[in-house]
C-alpha cells in the first residue's frame, strides 16, 4: 500500500503534527535516558521517567522503584530525580530533603558527589550525539556506498526513453574522457557541455563496447530540499526540468545557471514526470546561506533541487567500522555547520532568518517524512545533534548552565549562592524565551 498516497486525505497539517511529534518523542527520550541511565549508575535514584507532560496516560513502576510514563501533551518530557521540588524542575525540595537521612541523601541529585551530578548533567547530550551516531551509521549499513569504478546500479527514466547503457555497464570512458573512478565522473559535471546525447565507452559481459545514452548529469531531480521553492512548487525526486523560461535544458549546470540569472525573479519551468506527464511551474528562487568547505558561507539564489548522474552507481556493503567513522564525521560536520552558522549570524554575515522555531521543525518533519523513511530516519538523526549541541550552550535552564554551576562548584568549592542561581535561573529563562518567540517570529515572517 503506498503510505505516503494517503497523505492528502488525512490533512497535511495533522501529517505534519504526527511526523514531528514522533521526531520530538524520539529525541526527548533519548536525550532523558541519558540522565536516568548515568544517574542509576552513578547512584542518583529517579522517581519518574516521562515521556510527555500533563496526565499519565499509562505508567508502570520497574524494579528499582522509577515510575516510567507516558503523558497527555507529547511535547517533550523529563526525568524526576529523588529531592526534585517538582516533575519539570531540578531545583531541590528542601522540606522532601531536611527528612532525608544522610544515606538517603546520596541519592538525590543534590546530596550526590560532584562528580555524579556533572555525569548525570552531561549524559542527556551525549546521548543525542550517541543516537545520532547510531542513526547514521545504521543508515550507511542500510545504503551502502558507491562503488570506487563507476558501474551502473540502475538507469533513471528520463524523457528520452531507455538509454543504450545497461544496469552492470562500467564506465569507461564519457565522450572521450576517461572516467577510471567517480572522482572522474564527477569532474566532467562542469567541464563536459551537456548536449541532449552523448557517446559512452563501457565495458558489457568482457566486452568493451561504445553506446549511446543521455546527457551524463540530466536536469533530474534526484532530490527536493524540504521547504524550498521546488519543494512548495510540488517538484518531486525524479522529474526532469526541460525547459526553463521557454528555452530548452539538458543539463543540471544549465538549470543552475538559469536559477543564478534570475535572481529572485520568479522562473518558467517545464516538468517532466516519470509516468510520462508534462506539466508547468512558476517559482520564484530564494535567497539560501550554504555552508563552504572553508567553514564560511555563501548566499545563493536556490530553488532547492539537488542533481544527480543519469544513473545511479552500483552500490556495495560498507564495514561496520567504516560506517560507525563515516556517522562520527556526518555527526560532527552537523554541529560544526550548526556553531558556524550560529556564529556568523551573530556576526550579521547571513541571515537571522536561519535561526528557526518550531513551525519550521515541525513542517521540516512532515516535509521529510512524507518523502520517505530513509529521509525521516536521516532527519531524526541530524536534529537529535541540534538538540544535544543546543542544550550544551551554557545558559542556565540548560543542562550547559548547569555544567557552568558544577564548574564553578569545583573551582570555588562551594555552589553558587541561591540569591546567584535564582538571578541566574531567571536570566536563562529569559533568554531561551527570547530564542524561542525570536525562532517563532521568523518562523511566520522570513520566507
């Protein structure tokens, strides 16, 4: 049954509801077993793991005494730790922990060592950054990687019917050029002029033969940035722009060097779709800050569609150990393109409108789960890092501003003073307040 045809029927709004609170429900439970897992270990006693907020909805008390729930409003959730003053808040109940003895105050999170308390802090990131880890390397074992020779896995519809090259044809050669790797195919993505055909040489069954075939990077869709103007335009992975304001395109170079002219005019594209259809969209490119290899930035007019070969390269099993380094490296460049983009807001060098809310993270959600599993799982994946990165930032009513309490602890020997924390607290508060309606502003204004 195809899930993602049912969509228009139930709404696109309650999709997208659905899609981002599974995301959210993930992550949260993730980053909250974190905590709970680090406290036990380290002696620190939960009362309550929870999925969600308001009324349990059903709960079960395991073996060491932690009620776990799930709750009524499915926007987050929490652990509640012994000597907690309530089930959203790690401040301490002083009357629960005067009737403490001094045993029993070891297990609370403020009677625990210093050590404990800054394991049990630090754990709820780590464990987003883990799950991300887990996620990508999980989806490297999944898809593989591409063969080093270029060899066809599969050749793509494409508006001129069926192409001279086979699945299992190794390139050779591509108009002349020797193509040895990928790294060559790649190359010859702007040096090679793309015509409406081009001459292939390959090697078939032993044999080395020359084929005719379609331009080597078509004007296909072979993917849609969720949100973007291709997306809202309803451009899907795998159709083929042949025109674009009445002029006639091949290649994906061509349709990037129409979407640059025009700035932010709106664009006239024609659209061909695989069931043979033909049909005429009006887009208007958007301004979009795309991160450099040099850890900078750059501003382009996009329209949100990512190019591809003709084909799609063979693929083939990766090791374990491979796909765990390749997610550690996928992990990392998320939160450094995170802290970069951050920075260079701050800097006024791009747009505060990529600090977004939650709209935008919800309808990012639906967009990504109604393109396809592999897309929401890869979703999950890169946001769960957000989500560890962000509560890192040392702002109290984080786990990163508690850190900065424990820091100061150790250095001074001594907490902060309550009349300090509860400045403090409320100066934190303040400003993920601040963030949170300045994300929503942008969320309803920036386009």
């Amino acid at each position: 049954m195809d899930f993602v045809g049912l969509i228009p029927s139930f709404g696109n709004a309650l999709w997208t509801v659905a899609a981002f609170v599974v995301a959210l429900s993930i992550i949260v439970a993730i980053h909250e077993f974190g905590h709970y897992i680090v406290g036990r270990w380290s002696g620190i006693h939960a009362e309550v793991f929870s999925i969600g907020f308001g009324p349990a909805l059903l709960s079960r008390t395991d073996r060491h005494g932690t009620r776990w729930q799930l709750a009524a409003i499915p926007l987050g959730g929490y652990v509640k730790f012994l000597g907690d003053a309530n089930a959203a808040s790690s401040r301490p109940d002083e009357a629960t922990l005067r009737g403490l003895s001094a045993e029993e105050r070891r297990h609370t999170m403020h009677g625990a060592p210093l050590w404990a308390r800054a394991a049990t802090v630090v754990a709820g990131p780590v464990a987003n950054f883990i799950l991300s880890i887990a996620v990508f390397a999980g989806l490297f074992l999944w898809a593989g990687q591409a063969t080093e020779v270029p060899t066809v896995g599969e050749v793509r519809a494409l508006p001129g019917g069926p192409a001279g090259i086979l699945p299992g044809d190794v390139i050779l050669a591509v108009e002349g050029r020797p193509t040895p790797d990928v790294k060559a195919i790649a190359e010859l993505f702007e040096t090679l002029p793309p015509t409406p055909s081009m001459t292939y040489l390959v090697r078939r069954g032993g044999a080395e033969l020359t084929v005719p075939g379609p331009t080597l990077y078509p004007s296909r869709a072979s993917a849609v940035q969720p949100l973007s103007a291709a997306f809202e335009a309803g451009i899907k992975a795998g159709d083929v722009i042949t025109a674009a304001d009445g002029r006639p395109i091949f290649g994906f170079i061509e349709l990037q060097q129409v979407v640059r002219e025009a700035g932010g005019s709106p664009v006239n594209l024609e659209v061909w779709s695989p069931d043979g259809t033909t049909r005429g969209i009006t887009l208007s490119p958007r301004v979009t800050d795309i991160p450099r290899e040099d850890g900078g930035f750059e501003t382009r007019y996009l329209i949100g569609l990512y190019g591809d070969g003709f084909f799609e390269q063979a693929r083939e099993r990766v090791s374990p150990l491979r796909a765990l380094t390749g997610a550690v490296r996928q992990t990392w460049d998320v939160a450094s393109t995170s802290v970069s983009m951050l920075g260079h807001m701050i800097q006024g060098a791009i747009s505060a409108c990529n600090l977004r809310g939650p709209i935008t993270i919800a309808r990012t959600s639906g967009a990504t789960a109604s393109q396809g599993l592999y897309e929401f799982i890869a979703f999950i994946a890169a946001l769960s890092t957000a989500v560890g990165l962000l509560n890192l930032f040392p702002i109290p009513m984080l786990d990163g501003g508690h850190l900065l309490f424990h820091a100061w602890e150790w250095a001074r020997g001594r907490p902060p003073s309550d009349r300090m924390l509860n400045v403090l607290m409320t100066v934190g508060l303040s400003v993920v307040i601040a963030l949170m309606l300045f994300g929503l502003k942008n969320d309803i204004f920036c386009p």
